[in-house]
C-alpha cells in the first residue's frame, strides 16, 4: 500500500473524501470526476457553521483558494464594492493597514486579489507554494471574517466616502467636496457610455431584484452610506453560512481541512469571533438581502440621457436567456448569438449593417447571473432607429427561422469555444477562474456546485442538435416569440451649467453647515491624513506569516510539453464579455 506521500493528488483526495466521512468537522456530501478538469470534486459541507466547500483535487501545482460571498445589493449605494476594499485593510489577528501589499513583497503568490460581482463578492489567491497558499488563506480568512473596520470608521471614510472642505487662503470655506476610493473609482467607471447603457439595460429587464442596483456603486447614492449601515451589511452577509469556499490543485485534503477548522469554523473559534464581535457592541445580524427572480417583463422602449459627445449614441436590446442553472440554454444561446453576431459577414449583423441604423453592432451573454441575458448593442446610433433596429432583429430572425440557421457558421462557433474551454488559456491561475466560474451556478443552488464546470456532454449534446432545429427554435423562444426583453436607447446630451446635481447638493450642504460642522470636517480629515500617512508598528507587521526558506523546495521541473493532440479540457468559463 503506497503512502500518501506518494499518490497522486487524485489518488489522495480519493483515498481521504469518501462520501459520508467525517473529519474535522466536514462531511462529504459527494464525489465526482470532472473530465474537462483533469479532476475529482468533492462537494463538503462543515456542519457547525454552515460554509459550503468545493474540492478540486487535480495535480495543478499552481493551487488556489476563495471564499465567496452572496451580495445581493438593496440600493447603488456600493456598499459590497466598499466592503470589499476596506475587509483587505488589516484585520483583528493582522492589525496592518496593508496586509495584501506587505504580502506581494513576500509571498510567491500567482493572484492576489478580490471581485465584486452584481450578487456575490470573491476573494481568491493562488500559489505554486503550500505553505504560502497557507499563509494567504489565514490572511484572507481573518481579513473577511474579523476586518479592522468594527473598530477603524477611518477606513470607510478612505475606501467609500467622506467630506473634504477647502478654504480659501484666509481661512473662509469655499468648496465641500466628495472623496473615498470607491466613489472616485466608480465616477470614472460611470464616465463610460457602454457601462452607463448595460446598467440602464439591468434596470429594466430586473426592476425588481438586486440586479436593478449598481453594485459598483452610483457617486449619486454612494454619500448616503452611513458607517452604521456599512457594518450591518458586513455582519449580515460576511459569515460563513452565507459562504462559498474552493480549494484546488495538488494539495493535502486533510491539512486544509483541518486549517480551516480549526482557525475560522469550529465551535471555539467562532466562539472568540463572537464575543470580538460582542466587546465591540456589534449585535446579532439579521437575514442577509434576498436574491429574488424577476418575473417576466417586456419594455417596448425607454430612453436614458447622459452628457457625452453625440458619437456615444447607443441602442441596447436585451433578451432573458432563462436560468443560469439551465446549462444547454445559456451555452446554446450564447454559440446562436455569436453565429448570428460575430461577424461583420454573420447574417444578422450583415442586415443591421446593411439598413444604416449607426455603426458598429456588437453583443455579448451576461451569464454571470441568476437570470442570464443577451445584450445588443448599436453604437453611434443614428437619431430615433431604437424600434427600427428591433424591427431589422426580427426580420432576420423571422428569415433565419424560415430558411435555416447556417449550419457551419454554428458548427464553427461550436468548434471555436469548445477549442477556447479544452486550452485553457486564462492568463491568469486555473484555480482562480475556475472558483469564480463554479459560483456561477453554486450561488444559486447548493445542489449545483460543478454543474458549471462540465461543459463536455453539453457541447456533444449540441453538436447533435445541428440536425435539427434546436437553434431555429431557440431563436424564435428568445426574439420572436419573447416574454422578457428591453429596448433601451442612451442619448447624449450637452452640459449645461445647471447639469451637475452633486455639486447643488454639496453647495447646498455647505450653506446650511454650521461653524462647528465645519471644522469637525477639517479635524475629520486631519485624522484621515494622519492615520495613512503612519506607519505600521514592528509589532503589527510581525504578526503576517512569512514564508522560510525551508518552505521553499527543490525548483520543479519543466512541465512537459503535451502532444497537440490531446489537450486537457478547462471549465466552463464566463461567456462571451463586452
């Protein structure tokens, strides 16, 4: 009998997670081979706290781990973005102002990083070393779980917003203005008409759900975040019932169980986050926001103005494709969309372009949601063509039904994704894609942990589809034949004197602030400034793990190369983006 020093990590994660062992107070829900991973999965529970854990054992020395979040948000106030710079500005065991900087200094991470996505937050690190994956989990863990932010206000004023008063040289208050980190970085991100259009086009297909908010944040509603509502939201929705947790790559399912229990899920050690928590006065959260369905709904038409030069007009068509959970769906829909739209010479965008309605036509799949839809989008739109440009879609669509879908321009797209998925060319590590794109169907059912990870059987599934009409039928269900669909047009318009409501609110705020207001906001400031500018104490930086040269091992050797004619098979990825 080997030992399990030398098995594979395949052959490890198999002998160790059987389904309905029990260790370390996890329990083996189930266990798969993943073909297109070159991997077993291994669906885990940990029942005292609730975390929800994905375990892809594969001989990737490049190994990874994330923890996820389900941030679903209530209003633009960006309150998941800001939270999700502020949890990486030190933590209750990591009590620096940078963990994640002083890390890259010495860490031989891969990735290191975090995303907020429009319903869930990710925090995913990689490294080709064990010990160092350690070291990132235990900080990233302690960072989510326990973050500076319940006892530092000053980290939310930086990473959301907070008033900035100048004054002249005499000292007379003459400008109140908005600053934070976020609020600056999501004015930028709306300065762009495209982002601007897609968020309107959410608007309207998800009126009432989570999607109908910016998750980025609006610099409109983002001041009306309040320290007090920005704590409420990490404890509702930071805690591990509400978690998604992946490991992957060649490692020891027994340590990083073991790890994870023993720092940050049992009984004991939730027990200390607790009663953290409690000295600080922070109460019992309530239920985390709801990740409701919309029900469907069609928008012959509505418009939005935004200032910007007139060559910015857009037109915007978006089409529900179905449930993120209907795999054959939303990959078929987004291979029809591609074949239809990918080309200057691909049938439908030949008619759009061909009618003279504006310039270029380009479309993608949003399937990083519950309810995956199709966007396209016009651009340079000539004035009033919103409803001829629908009109043009639907006769193509009518003739496609008529007289067929091309059937190589299918079988091509076919082809072309599943080579993309089988090569797995990410530029970035596996692990790391593959976690953001395992939540993007575990996020919304438990049951669904790698149904997002096995592509295979759904291409080979739609090859043979090609005999038939499934696409010339899928075409008429998602633009003939629609339920849930929006028509959006975003007109530019020019900039007035009176077109910038923020600067009336602050200047209104100003006139009405009283002495003392003011120069609790010049002493807020001060404070701001004085606690970036100070330096961590030697105390607080020794407190990060650092990697020893005994954690280094021998330098691996070269991979090697693969013949051309076997490929290892990737997951399935984030579709088509703009």
């Amino acid at each position: 009998m080997p030992s399990t020093e030398s098995m594979s990590a395949r052959e490890r994660a198999a002998k160790t997670l059987v389904p309905g062992a029990t260790m370390s107070g996890f329990t083996v829900k189930s266990a798969e081979t993943i073909d297109e991973l070159d991997a077993e999965a291994y669906v885990i529970d940990h029942i005292a706290s609730g975390a929800r854990l994905l375990f892809l054992a594969c001989e990737d020395e490049n190994k990874a781990f994330a923890i996820g979040f389900k941030t679903p948000p209530a209003n633009d106030t960006g309150v998941f973005h800001i939270l999700e710079h502020s949890v990486l500005c030190g933590s209750a065991k990591f009590p620096v102002k940078e963990p994640f900087v002083d890390l890259i200094k010495s860490s031989m991470q891969t990735f290191l990083n975090a995303m907020t996505y429009p319903d869930k937050t990710i925090y995913p690190v990689a490294s080709t070393n064990e010990q160092d994956l350690y070291n990132l989990m235990d900080v990233y863990m302690d960072a989510v779980l326990n973050p500076a932010i319940y006892t530092k206000k000053a980290i939310f004023e930086q990473e959301g917003w907070h008033y900035e008063l100048d004054r002249t040289e005499d000292g007379t208050p003459q400008r109140l203005r908005y600053n934070g980190v976020v609020f600056n970085e999501m004015k930028g991100a709306l300065s762009d008409p495209m982002d601007v259009l897609d968020n309107a086009v959410n608007r309207t297909l998800f009126p009432n759900t989570a999607y109908a908010c910016e998750s980025g944040g609006n610099p409109r509603a983002i001041p009306s975040l309040t320290y007090e509502q920005f704590l409420d939201t990490h404890a509702r929705h930071y805690n591990l019932a509400n978690s998604y947790i992946t490991l992957y790559g060649d490692l020891d399912p027994k340590r990083a169980l073991a790890f994870l229990n023993e720092r940050y899920l049992c009984d004991e050690a939730r027990a200390h986050d607790a009663a953290a928590r409690g000295a600080r006065g922070i109460e019992t959260p309530g239920a985390p926001n709801e990740l409701a369905r919309q029900e469907p709904i069609v928008c012959d038409y509505t418009s939005i103005d935004m200032v910007t030069t007139p060559d910015n007009a857009l037109v915007g068509l978006g089409y529900v494709l179905g449930d993120a959970l209907d795999r054959k769906r939303v990959i078929a829909a987004d291979i029809l969309f591609e074949a239809l739209l990918g080309t200057n010479e691909a049938p439908m965008k030949k008619a759009i372009l061909a009618a003279n309605l504006g310039g270029d036509v380009t479309s993608y799949t949003s399937a990083a949601c519950l309810q995956p839809y199709e966007l396209i989008i016009l651009q340079n739109a000539q004035p009033d063509v919103a409803r001829r440009l629908r009109e043009v879609i639907e006769q193509s669509a009518r003739e496609l039904v008529d007289a067929g879908i091309p059937r190589d321009r299918l079988e091509a797209v076919i082809c072309g994704n599943e080579f993309d998925l089988r090569q797995r060319d990410y530029g970035t590590a596996d692990g790391v894609v593959i976690a953001c794109d395992a939540l993007s169907t575990w996020l919304y059912d438990d049951a669904a942990a790698t149904l997002a990870l096995k592509y295979g059987p759904v291409y080979e599934e739609l090859r043979q589809e090609l005999s038939g009409s499934y696409f010339e039928d899928l075409l008429r269900e998602l633009v003939l034949d629609t339920n849930h669909s929006a028509l959006v047009e975003l007109k530019p318009q020019e900039a007035s004197d009176g077109d910038d409501p923020e600067a009336a609110e602050l200047a209104a705020t100003l006139e009405k602030a009283s002495d003392e207001q003011l120069a609790a906001i010049d002493a807020d400031v001060e404070a701001l400034r004085a606690a970036q500018e100070a330096e961590d104490s030697p105390e607080a930086r020794a407190t990060l793990p650092r990697l020893h040269v005994s954690d280094i091992g021998p330098r691996p050797a070269p991979p090697c190369r693969a013949s051309t004619s076997r490929i290892s098979a990737p997951p399935a990825p984030s579709l088509r983006s703009p």
